[in-house]
C-alpha cells in the first residue's frame, strides 16, 4: 500500500483501486471534500469506468508487431500488407513450439471465451495455425489449423488460467518460409456465444460508452443489462469489433 491520494474520481480505477490507503472524494452526496479510505470508499455509491476491450492486443498488424514474441528458436516476426507474418529459421522448429504468440491477461478462470481469427494464410509454408495455449510447448486449448487459407473463424473455451498464449504458427519449420494471420480477438462470451462484459463483483452499469459515444440500453436498441444473481452483464447487441473500446460506467450494486 502506498500513501498515494486520488484527487478525482475519473482517476479511481480497478487497477489502482487496491493501491492506495486514502482518497479526496469530491462531490460526494453532501457535495463536499473529504479524506476516507478504501474501506470508506466502498460506503459510497461513488462512480467508476471500467473498460472492456479485445484482450488482444494489436491484432490487428496496422503497423508493426507490437505486443508480439517469438516463441521459440529463429522465426522472425514481421507485418506485410497488414497482417503478421512469421517467418522460420534455420532450426527447423514447428508445430507446438515455434511461432509467435502473445499472453493474453486479466482473464477470470472457468468463464467462457471467443477466440476470433479474422484471417490465416498458408504462405509458402503450406499449413498454417492459430491456436490458444496455456503455456508455450502445452498442448491447444482451441485451434484453428490447416492447409488452406480461412477467414472468420470463431470458437470458444473456457480459461484455464488468468493468462493464456495465442499463437500463430506454421506446421512445417523449414527454413525461410512463412505463414501470416490477421485480425485476432479475445472476447469474454456467454454460453450463447454473445459477447460480453462482466461488471466486477458489487458494480452494477449505470452508463455504456462504445468510442466515446453513449448506447441506449434495451433489448432492441444497443445493450441488454442482465443479472445472473451474483454478476450484472452487459450484453452489446452488436458484437464489438477487435478495436472498439467499451467503457461503462459503474456504479456499487
Ligand atoms: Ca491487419
């Protein structure tokens, strides 16, 4: 814990939310500034963001490969006309423990997820793979794997962990050839496969922003709110692109 203060409620976030002893709540009920603690804090029926994005991050291979590692040996990454592209070395590494791959965090062990691949490209490798594991060298909690090229391609599993790989691999490690992918999403999904955004536990939403623009609540309109009895959800009508950025805005339940 730190002596760190929060001067403005836009600043209270979950993640620092544990880090401090004390806030300045302004504008609170009677309209006045005060000191009080975390424990205090809960009392009120203070608001606070939340954002719900893709937990992939740059899936989409706009400009380069940030958020992207090489797993193992001599592959190396690169973005050509969008897309990543994963090139293999000498070694001659393939299958389950070569390519690239990303650790996907911040996920709730046991609930439900969707894996998106908008794009795989055999390349001049041959076959071409993308694929969630739990640890590099582990064996495919979901996979998307072939000989030819696909698009859109969807499935979902359940998290094993708070944290998983996705990969894009080749089946065959020989030297200089590649495989490509692009447009990778991790979303949190119900069991019909909808995505959506689960409220911490004791926040209920109160506004729902897409980009900055507020969605009108409502089964025919932009999102449903649903409560399962211990979680309130939200539900976008339209399934969120790998971009959008959904903030909510939380107020204790
Ligand atoms: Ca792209």
């Amino acid at each position: 814990m730190s002596d760190k203060k929060i001067t403005e409620l836009n600043n209270i976030t979950s993640a620092n939310l544990s880090d401090v002893d004390e806030f300045v709540v302004v504008d609170i009920s009677e309209d006045e500034t005060k000191a009080i603690t975390y424990g205090e804090l809960k009392q009120f029926n203070v608001e606070q963001k939340f954002y719900f994005e893709n937990g992939v991050t740059n899936g989409t291979f706009d400009t380069d490969t940030t958020g992207w590692n090489v797993e193992a040996g001599d592959e190396t990454l690169s973005v050509v006309s969008g897309r990543l592209r994963v090139t293999f070395g000498a070694d001659g590494a393939a299958g389950s423990a070569s390519g690239g791959y990303q650790q996907i965090t911040g996920l709730t062990i046991g609930k439900l997820y969707s894996l998106f691949v908008g794009a795989r490209y055999t390349g001049t490798n041959g076959t071409v793979g993308v694929n969630i594991q739990q640890v590099i060298g582990g064996t495919s909690i979901v996979n998307f794997y072939g000989f030819s090229d696909a698009t859109n391609e969807s499935a979902t599993f359940t998290a094993p962990s708070a944290s998983v790989l996705v990969r894009v691999y080749g089946g065959y490690g020989t030297a200089g050839t590649y495989v490509e992918a692009d447009n990778i999403s991790v979303f949190e999904v119900d069991a019909n496969d909808d995505v959506i955004h689960t409220m911490p536990e004791g926040w209920k939403p109160k506004d729902v922003f897409e980009d900055g623009l507020l969605q009108r609540e409502g089964a025919v309109h932009d999102y449903e709110v649903v409560y399962d009895g211990f979680d309130y959800v939200v539900k976008p009508t339209v399934a969120p692109s790998i971009t959008t950025q959904t903030c909510v805005i939380g107020v204790k339940a």
